[in-house]
C-alpha cells in the first residue's frame, strides 16, 4: 500500500495517470473548445469525456484547493486539464467541463 501522501500529492497522481497513457496537457482555448497545449486540433465537449477527477486541499489553506480532470477524446487522446476549485475557479473551465460527459466518479455538475 502506497503512503497517503505519496497518493494526495497532485504530482505523484500526474505521473501515475502519465504511466497509464494520460500523458496530454490540455486548456480551454479562446473559442471556447479544449486543445493539448502546443497543439491546434481542438475538441468541444461533446467530444470529451471526463473519466476520473481528483480534488486536492492546501495542506495549510483549506482555501487553496485545486481539481484535476482525467479526459479522454473520442479520436482516443488522453489527457488532463486542472483549474483552482470553489471561489478561485476559472469559470472558463468550469462552464465547459460541466458540458463534458462524466465517466467517472458522479462529478457534481453543481459546483
């Protein structure tokens, strides 16, 4: 069994989901669909499903919390997007992860 830390650390999961093949880094572009960073084609949400999520607190700030989204495209591109959560969420990213299909663990499309 893995030490707690080793696993909550957002570091330790990124490497983790790279060994799996969720190797892509992605971000919301300006026309409001989702790219790899360095990389024109872009996929909109219907195109996107989230299949896991994990959601991390500041060990001395509770206010500092972060959300990282595991994501497949329908082409088969693997990958991750992260945004703070709760007040300093990027409404960006909020509004167009809320659209995406959710595989994984019931993501609370209220947040």
């Amino acid at each position: 069994m893995q030490d707690k830390q080793e696993l909550t650390s957002m570091v330790n999961i990124l490497n983790k989901l790279r060994t799996e093949g969720y190797s892509a880094e992605f971000k919301i572009t300006d026309d409001g669909t989702m790219c790899k960073i360095n990389d024109k084609e872009s996929f909109r949400p219907d195109q996107l499903r989230i299949v896991d999520f994990y959601r991390f607190e500041g060990e001395s700030n509770p206010d500092d919390m972060a959300i990282l989204y595991v994501v497949e495209a329908e082409n088969g591109q693997k990958g991750t997007i992260s945004d703070a959560y709760g007040t300093y969420s990027d409404a960006t990213i909020e509004n167009f992860m809320r659209q995406v299909e959710d595989l994984g663990k019931n993501l609370d499309k209220h947040i």
